[in-house]
C-alpha cells in the first residue's frame, strides 16, 4: 500500500512537471546532439534505463570510502562525479534540499552527498533505494540512507534502522527518507536535483555549543575529536563577530573557543526542521565540511557569511594586519533570512 502511494504520489508529480511545461509553452525536447549540455531532455527507454542506474549509483556511492576519494579529488572520485553529474563549466549544476538548503555548482554537490557523508559523528552504513521511476527528462526516487553514530555498533541492526535507542534512551542508529527528483541532460547526466528529507528530525539531538566549538576551533590534541580546528582564525578576532558582540579576551584559540561559547548563548539552537538558519543546528551541518572546504568556515562561523578569499595578481589570499586571509564577505547560509521564493523557483 505504501509503494503503491509512492508510486502514485511521483507519477502525479512527474505528470505535472510535464503539464506545466505544456501549458507555458515549454515542451520538453527529445535528447538531440544539438542541445546544449544545460538543457534537459526526454530520453528514450533506454536513457531512461541508464538514469536511474545514474540515481541508484550516487546513493551506492555514499557508503565506504567514496565520499572521501570524492572529497580528496583522487582519480577515482572525479570518475565517479564525472560519471553522475555534468561537471563542463559552462553548466551551472542547481540543487536543493528540504530543509537543509541549495547547493548550486558542482562543488556544491560534492559537498551535500559526499562531504556530509564524512561527519566523524555519524556514519552512513546502508543507502536502499525503495522505487525509481523515470519519465521524459526526469527520475523520480525514493530512498532510506541509515546512519550509526560514531562508537556505536549497528552489525546485528536490521534496515532500516528507524529510530535506535540504548537502554538509557540515548539515539545510537536512525534512517533518513529522501523523496525527489533528478533532471537530466543529453549525456545522461544530472544537471538539477530538488529533494526532501522527509524526517529531518529523526537525526539525533543538535550537539551541545560545547562539542560544536571544540570541533570548528580547537585540534585533536584539546577537542579528542578527530580532524578538529580548523577555524580558529574565524572565531578569534572581534571583527568576524556581528556588530555590537563583547568580544573578550586575546586571538588564541582558547580564548577564540571562549568567545565561541559565549556567542552560541546568543543564537538560538535551531531544529533540524530549518537547517539553513542562524543556529547552531546549521552551525554543526557545515562544521563537518570545515576540513575540506575553508568557506565552510565562514559559513559556521559567527557572522555566518558566505566567504571567499581576496586574491592578488598571483593568486595568492591578500593578507590583513594581522597576517591572516582576508575575505569577501557576501550573504551567507548561517544567517537569519526570509525563503522568498525557496519553495517556488523553478527546478
């Protein structure tokens, strides 16, 4: 019965997407050499077979080592990327994700399916794909992606997890549902996705401003969280903090953790239900990119800006007073905003 509404729900949605192109006018093309690589196009049975062996590789991909050969930009991991989404640079890849935010660019994908599947909190042990459906320039999917948390054993679990709990009521395993649909271009490869995780919530409780600000500020050695630290130079100068903030103390990186604490006590914890917000929920998601991505640094921290670095004619990061990077500061991800059209621009 559930498939059945799945089945159901997707082909409502897939003949609507196909009805609106139809009423504005806009019908989608059959696939054609002609076609620019950011136009998306009707496939025959046979692209369409090959696309969901598209969608169904990507949720394979999260598990083992992938996420980290895909993040490390080894070989092996630009093969795979390569092989799912279209990576040409003329081609802005778009990509959304209820409640968690946009992930526009390929980077963007990068970081949303592999990055995140790198937290040292949690692990992602099995990804089932439920049902795919493919029709004209789309794959619709259905899928459960079980987590266990670090130090945990999930060996004797069956999936999916649900909701696991120890004998104290503490949440040790859970599975995510994600619903959505994948666009795809004359290569067969992905061009924009817009998804839904439909229990958020079922992740385990946002981690205490304790854990949070050891993990962005101090190194393995003083946080005993493994590939820690490494934002400290966003969090120990009083000009990275909001205007009016009581900055205190000196530029180390104990009196940046300090300060870190303090400023947590002036944001709001947040739910996993609006991810994308000034709190400390968003906080911990784009803290787990932190080691691989610097602007995640300015994304987590405490003005939770959009940051990339000044570069001189050499290309190297223009340094301030203090010898530190200096940066673009642009609208950000951890910051308080209005969706405005989140939820109504076309994908």
């Amino acid at each position: 019965m559930k498939r059945n509404m799945f089945y159901f729900a997707c082909s409502a949605l897939l003949l609507l997407t196909a009805n609106s192109y139809a009423v504005s006018g806009n019908a989608i093309p059959k696939c054609k050499s002609s076609l620019s690589l950011s136009q998306a196009c009707k496939g025959n049975s046979a692209a369409q077979k090959k696309r969901k062996k598209v969608v169904a590789r990507l949720y394979s991909s999260l598990l083992g080592t992938m996420p980290q050969q895909v993040m490390s930009h080894t070989p092996e991991g630009e093969k795979l990327v390569k092989s799912i989404f279209e990576t040409n640079t003329a081609v802005t890849l778009k990509g959304r994700v209820t409640p968690v935010g946009k992930y526009d660019g390929i980077l963007g994908a990068e970081e949303y399916f592999w990055g995140l599947a790198l937290s040292v909190f949690s692990k992602a042990t099995n990804a089932t794909v439920k049902s795919l459906i493919a029709s004209d320039d789309k794959v619709a999917v259905e899928v459960n992606i079980d987590f266990c948390l670090a130090g945990k054993d999930c060996s004797h679990m069956t999936s999916p997890y649900g909701e696991v709990k120890d004998e104290n009521g503490q949440l040790i395993a859970y599975t995510l549902t994600q619903t959505g649909l994948y666009t795809f271009n004359k290569k067969d490869h992905i061009i924009k996705y817009d998804l839904n995780i439909l229990n958020m919530g079922a992740i385990a409780p946002p981690l205490p401003k304790e854990a949070i600000c050891a993990y962005l500020i101090l190194p393995p050695e003083y946080s005993q969280i493994p590939n820690s630290g490494h934002c400290s130079h966003f969090w120990n100068r009083q000009n990275q903090y909001p205007e009016g903030y009581n900055y205190v103390g000196g530029q180390d990186m104990f009196s940046a953790y300090n300060n870190c604490l303090q400023f947590m006590d002036t944001v709001p914890v947040g739910t996993w239900y609006r991810a994308n917000s000034n709190s400390h929920v968003c906080r911990q998601l784009h803290m787990i990119l932190t080691p691989y991505r610097d602007m995640h640094c300015g994304h987590s921290g405490p003005k939770g800006l959009d940051v990339h670095p000044i570069l001189d004619s050499n290309g190297n990061p223009v340094l301030d007073a203090d010898g530190y990077p200096t940066y673009h500061e642009m609208d950000g991800k951890c910051v308080d905003f209005s969706y405005g059209t989140y939820y109504t621009e076309g994908f």
